[in-house]
C-alpha cells in the first residue's frame, strides 16, 4: 500500500483521490490550505451574491472524507524533496510520500502597474479572494475591472448585485477578441452596455494606479490619460500556474509544470494535472496549459488509473465549454477561432432581438462540421460532440437541428428561421427533419 499525497483540493485533485480510492487500498492524503473541505469554485460569485451558501458549493458532505478514507490536511507546502520524497509545511511539520501529485491551480496574474500594490485591488480566484472581495467593496461606488475574459464578467456581474458602477476596460475591438468573433464579440458588447448598464470601454487599457492617503486605490489613469474614479479595482488578466515553492526542487518547470501525456513529471513518482500541468506535447488545436474545469476532471481520472496500476494516457475528445454572459448562456463545441482560418466556411444565424446567435464552422471542400457557437440558447452536448467526432457534414447537422434542441418544452425553437437563413446564404434547399428522439435515446443508452 502506498501512500499518495495531492497537494490541492480543486477539481482535478478530489477527481484523483475518489478515483484512486475506487481502484485501491492506497493511504491517500489531500494537502491544501484554502478550505477544510472540496467546493465547487465555478460558484464563488453565487456565494458573494446570496444565491448560495459556502456549505452548499460543497459536493460531498463532511463525513464523505473519513468514510472514503481520504485523509485532509489544512496546510501550505513551502518546499519539496524529491530526494527524500518529503514535504516541508508552513507549520514546521514534514510528511512523506509514495506517490506526489501536484494539484496546486493558478494564481490572478499581476502586472507590475504603477500603484498595484495599493488596497482594494485584487484578482478572484480562491475562497480568501472572496473574503477579500468581501471586504474590499463593502459600502464602494464605483469600481474598475481590468480584462475581457469570463472571470471579468463574474466579477461585473457580482458587483451589480451590490449597486456597484462598474467600469470595464478592454483593450481589443470586442469584447474576448482572443477567443470570439467579431458577430458574437458585437452580441456580448451590446448585451452588457444596454441591458446591464456596463461602462465598456474598448481599445482601453490601465497606464496607472492613484491611491489615497490610506494607500486605498481613488482613481486610475487608462492609456487614454482619462481618469476613472473607482475603490476597488479587479485584475482579471488571466492567471498563471501556481509552483513558487517548486523553484528549488528538481522537478521541471516551464510556463506551468512540466508533464507529458499520463500526467507524469521528470521526477519518477511525482504528477502534476490540472491548471498547473503544462503539456510537453500539447494536443492538436489544444493549448500546453488548459485551465477548465471539465479538463482537470477528466485529467484526475486518467491518472488515478496510472497510479493505481493501469496507465492511461490523458485523452481530452472534442473541445467544448460552457459559460454565462450576465443572463445569455454560452456553448463551444469544436474549433471556433476569432479569425476563419485558410479552408474554414463559416454559417452565422442572430435573432432579431440580438441576444441569440449559432455559428457553424465548416471545411470548405469536404463540409465536415469543424465547430460550433450558441448564444441564448442551449444544445445537447451528446449531439454536437457526435456531430464533430462523426464528420458530419453542413448540410446534415442544419437538417437535424432539432437534434440538438435541449429541452423544447421550455425553451423556444429557432430551427426553422436558422434552416431558412442558411437556404437563403448558401442558395441550399435543406428541409428540417423530425427530432430523432430514438437516436438520442438508443445512443445516450449505450453510454450509460
């Protein structure tokens, strides 16, 4: 029996310790100092509003632990042995190990801004960035978010909740410019300014940070030399693998931990997976580093085959994600670059009402599905991942539609002005064809 020690309790940690202890009879204990128990971190924003409490983001009751034998430890690793396959903890104890995996996440990037230091700034990442966002915008008027990613959005969201002026600055054309066409960048723009009373400024970036006499962020000074009064400023600029204790170990490092397909570092017996792990040899399409929350699961669950014996390389299928936009949800399945790239077509469908889209991107020669968008309206992941992993064509995934269309009951059907938009761009004559609920249901059958 070995004993396995994950620093870190996300995602991608817990994943591998419940799925090493249904494998084995491993001695398991999982290291970190953000919480006593696992939470679901994509509900941080949820707390801060009042829509959840801290107990219920907690997917397992307290007693799961104990039963599970999943041994918690509250600590910070501060150094690594390797050598001695020993751990150094912030309160001078040490504990050793069989099996390390390196679970430890990321960590709010922060740029060397001019005032950066100042109070009332900060990223939101773990449980004690809420406390602190907590605290830094009680009884706050206006405040400043740096960054057009979806953090950027929580974090506007959850201060409107609070009455909050919220000020944005992006320095691209549209909002995720990086990720987002143009068409759906436009959707998002609108979607916040108008409806939400956002103040986006684009093309716009921080130049400098003025504190008051407290040390408390007053204002800030954007690349325009316009000043913008706020009290809390949030930098959601990314984040970066979190291993500053590991510089002076042994163990690789690079933009994140280094690791090839089964997870494995350079050091026999240590992993790294999750937000931390960067790829030695990336996937296709893929990123080295792939900080989603479906990644590090799937990720926990590969490499608990490897330790308990069966090696099991990581295997990532068809790309997808899911995220909210305020009150318009949002899916991608595929390959949907902000650009069309040589030999891409492209289909894009928007309600009049300017708050629902579809985008198909397909090849030009065979017309094989390559990606998809949707906005304002939800597909079944099942179909579209089988749509992409099957080739099907343009034509093929435009006639069964309603394949896809999650939960019709309850949500508007949009199938037929989609279909007639597309006979109209592409001089195409596609009838929509019946839901195939025997398909759905035969094919979710047999994954069962």
């Amino acid at each position: 029996m070995k004993h396995v020690v994950i620093i870190g309790n996300g995602i991608s940690g817990i994943t591998t310790a419940r799925h090493i202890r249904k494998n084995s009879d491993h001695r398991i204990t999982v290291i970190s100092a953000e919480s006593d128990y696992f939470y679901s971190r994509t509900a941080l924003m949820y707390i801060y509003m009042g829509h959840m409490r801290l107990k219920e983001t907690q997917p397992y009751e307290n007693w799961f632990w104990e039963k599970n034998r999943i041994g918690l430890k509250k600590a910070y690793v501060q150094r690594v042995d390797t050598d001695k396959k020993t751990l150094y903890l912030n309160n001078n104890e040490t504990m050793d190990y069989d099996v390390l995996v390196l679970a430890v996440g990321s960590k709010p990037r922060k740029f060397g801004w001019p005032g950066v230091d100042s109070k009332g700034i900060q990223g939101l990442y773990s449980l004690q960035d809420l406390e602190m966002m907590e605290q830094n915008t009680q009884g706050i008027k206006n405040a400043v978010i740096v960054g057009g990613g979806l953090i950027g959005v929580e974090m506007a969201e959850m201060l409107q909740t609070r009455n909050i002026h919220v000020t944005f600055l992006v320095r691209e054309d549209w909002f995720w410019a990086g990720v987002m066409p143009e068409e759906e960048g436009a959707l998002i723009n609108r979607h916040m300014m108008d409806d939400h009373h956002v103040e986006l400024k684009l093309q716009t970036e921080l130049k400098e940070i003025i504190p008051d006499s407290s040390g408390r962020v007053q204002h800030i000074i954007t690349n325009h030399d316009e000043k913008i009064e706020c009290q809390f400023l949030g930098l959601t600029i990314g984040v970066q693998p979190n291993m500053d204790f590991l510089k002076d170990s042994k163990i690789e490092l690079n933009r994140g931990i280094v690791v090839n397909r089964f997870m494995e570092t350079n050091i026999p017996d240590v992993y790294a997976l999750g937000d931390c792990a960067e790829f030695s040899e990336p996937f296709p399409n893929r990123r080295p580093i792939e900080q989603v929350w479906y990644t590090g699961r799937m990720m926990g669950e590969a490499l608990a085959q490897t330790i308990c014996g069966n090696p099991t390389q990581y295997s990532p299928g068809i790309w997808f994600n899911s995220a909210k936009f305020f009150d318009i949800e949002y899916q991608t399945y595929g390959w949907v670059w902000n650009q069309l790239k040589e030999g891409e077509e492209t289909f894009y469908w928007e309600h009049s009402n300017g708050k629902i889209c579809l985008r198909l991107v397909y090849d030009q020669q065979s017309k094989r599905l390559l990606g998809i968008n949707v906005f304002g309206m939800r597909l079944r992941h099942e179909v579209c991942d089988r749509w992409i992993r099957e080739e099907r064509s343009i034509d093929h995934v435009i006639a069964h539609l309603r394949d896809a269309n999650f939960d019709p009951e309850f949500y508007k059907q949009h199938e037929s002005a989609i279909v007639a938009a597309y006979n109209q761009q592409t001089g195409s004559n596609i009838q929509l064809k019946k839901r195939s609920w025997a398909r759905i249901f035969n094919r979710k059958a047999q994954n069962v």
